[in-house]
C-alpha cells in the first residue's frame, strides 16, 4: 500500500491519518474495556505493549519506516496513554507496573526478562506520557 499511495500528491500524508485514526479507535477501546477490570493494570500495560509493538512492525515493515507514520503512531499513543483508566491516571498505572515487574523480578525471574519488559515499558509508553 506505501509504493501505491507514494507517488500520489498528499497520497502518504492521507494514509498515515487513516492509520492514526485506527490506532487511536484501538487505543481507546483498549482503555475503555480497562476500565471494568482496574486491578489488572498488568495485563492492561502488557497489551498497550504488544499493540505498541504490533503497530510499530507495521510501520517498519509496510511504511519504510517513513516519519509521517512515526508520527502518526506517536499522535495515535499521545491521545489515550494520557487517558485515566478509570479513576486511575495512566502514569500511576505504568508506575505500578514497573513495580510489579520489579517485585516479581527479585523473586522469580531471570534479570535479561526483566530488563528486556521494564525497557519496553518505558520506551513504548513513558513518551506518549505527559
């Protein structure tokens, strides 16, 4: 889909806003489907990760990487990891979480896992957190 709309004038700036608006409709859901289950703010950061993830692949992979897609995955993440999940603000979660992953750390895992999550946590998340 990047070489077809790449030629076309404005062509990529109209697809990363759709891509945008995609990320950010799954984003919300997300929040708003967390709202109903706050005590498992574990499982809530896991899949604001993986879809951090999944979507930077995207990226990547089918938009060369190109910055207007960075941008638009940025905005996407700005607009509902600032979002309160609940009555709990989306910081104090990420906080709890690292903690969680810390605490659990010292007793059952290996420090590499460890390491590699608190390092996605805080590059996928900590930047879209105001």
């Amino acid at each position: 889909m990047y070489w077809l709309f790449y030629r076309i004038p404005q062509g990529l700036d109209t697809i990363a806003n759709i891509f945008k608006k995609v990320v950010t409709a799954e984003g919300k859901c997300l929040v708003e489907h967390s709202k109903d289950s706050i005590r498992n703010r574990n499982v809530f950061w896991k899949t604001v990760i993986g879809l951090h993830d999944e979507h930077l692949g995207y990226v990547t992979k089918y938009f060369k990487n190109n910055i207007l897609f960075r941008e638009a995955l940025d905005g996407a993440f700005n607009v509902f990891c600032n979002k309160n999940v609940g009555n709990i603000s989306s910081a104090k979660m990420l906080a709890a979480y690292c903690h969680d992953i810390l605490k659990r750390g010292r007793e059952e895992l290996v420090i590499e896992t460890v390491e590699k999550t608190l390092k996605k946590a805080s590059i996928s998340n900590l930047l879209y957190i105001l």
